[in-house]
C-alpha cells in the first residue's frame, strides 16, 4: 500500500531529465549472487533498495503520524541509501507531512533532485571516493538506489538539509547531555539537520510547527563518544 501513494507525485514528474546510471553497482551484486548460489541458493536482499525493506522502514513515517497528537508538519529522515527516506515519504504522501532529507556534507542529494539526475559525480570520481568521508561513517553510500529508492524519493521529497562533521558531533553532545541518550554519529545526522541555520530558513518559509526526528543508531563505541563529548 505505501508504494501505490507515491502515484500522486510522479503525476508532475512523467517528464523528468534521464537519469544516469552507473555499471559499477552490478559488479557487487553479481558477486553477492555468485556467493549466495554456492551457499545452496540463499536469498539476496538489498539493504536499501528492496521494496519489502523500504515498505518496513516506512512504517516508521506510519507510526510517528499515528502516535503524535497533532498533526506533523515535516518529519527530518538521514539519508545515505535512502530506503529509509523512501518508505517514510511513501508512508506520508498526501497526509500533508513533509519529508526532509539530512545528508552528511558531499552527497549532493539537493543537486540531484534539483537536475533529475541520481548521479552527479563523474564516473573518476566515484572510483576516485566511492564512498563519502563523513564521521557519520554508517551512512557512507554516495548514491541512492537506482530501482526503488531513487524514484520514490526524487517522486516525493523535494528538501534537503547537509550537515558537516562538526554539526554532526553538535548534535551527539545535545542528545548526550540533553537527551541522556548515547547515539552513533549517524544517529545524530537529523537533529543536527534540525539545529542548522538552513533548517531555520526552511521553518519559518514552510510554516513548521510540529516536527518529527528519526534518530536511529546507537552503535557508537566508547572512545568516540568520548572524544565527542569532550569536544
């Protein structure tokens, strides 16, 4: 069912640029399924472009819209292969909640969405950097997914918020000291989002009063933490 909602958004977007794609992502999947053969036939699954994984994650948008008295206006999502970002924007389509996605700084999701393009690095730079050097180093991937993740998010989300390490480890010392939670760098990436100067901006322009954060991750080791904390 969260994939039929996201009709209404492509209706203004049938004539979207061609989108480039990239060879180098069979090369890894055509590995996993050679290894998963010689495992007896073992089912792949994708980690962030599965339809049935992108559906359970955006049963996340489901429950916070469900559990939250009045009504969201946006609700912040990080983003790195963006089945999460996906699946909770399908979740809220047409229910007038915004999705906004918050990217570690490098990713250029904004200038993807802005051209219909899901890559905009050349082809030497995503073998140069094929993954983006961030603190947040549980969201590293530079591409959304080509099948699903890709045009339920370029169909849905139209704002995008980037944050830099130094936010991010901003955001870890608030939910530390404020939130009394311990959270990995990459669970910190929305709030720092929602801290930043150009999440201001886009309140005051879109009229938010009720938001949302998705603060997911707490694998973050000691030494980190407290290299973070110390500031």
């Amino acid at each position: 069912q969260i994939f039929k909602r996201t009709a209404l958004a492509f209706r203004h977007r049938r004539n979207q640029p061609k989108r480039a794609s990239s060879n180098s992502k069979r090369r890894p999947q055509a590995a996993a399924a050679a290894e998963a053969a010689e495992m007896g036939g073992a089912t792949v699954v994708h980690p962030f472009d599965d339809a049935a994984v992108i559906c359970g994650q955006g049963t996340i948008g489901l429950e916070l819209r469900d559990q939250v008295v009045e009504k969201l206006d946006a609700i912040l999502v990080p983003v790195s292969g963006g089945g999460m970002l996906g699946g909770i924007a399908a979740a809220c389509a047409g229910s007038g909640t915004r999705v906004v996605a918050v990217e570690p700084a490098g990713k250029r999701l904004g200038e993807a969405l802005a051209s219909g393009t899901r890559v905009v690095v050349s082809d030497a730079e995503l073998k140069a950097s094929p993954t983006l050097a961030t603190v947040a180093d549980a969201m590293p991937t530079r591409l959304l997914g080509p099948e699903n993740a890709w045009p339920l998010v370029y169909g849905l989300v139209e704002d995008v918020l980037t944050v830099d390490d130094a936010m991010i480890e901003a955001a870890m010392r608030v939910t530390a000291t404020e939130l009394k939670q311990a959270v990995e760098p990459a669970g910190a990436v929305a709030l720092a989002g929602a801290l930043s100067p150009a999440f201001a901006a886009l309140r005051d322009r879109r009229g938010f009063k009720n938001v949302g954060l998705v603060v997911c991750g707490g694998n973050v080791d000691l030494a980190t933490l407290g290299r973070v904390l110390a500031g």
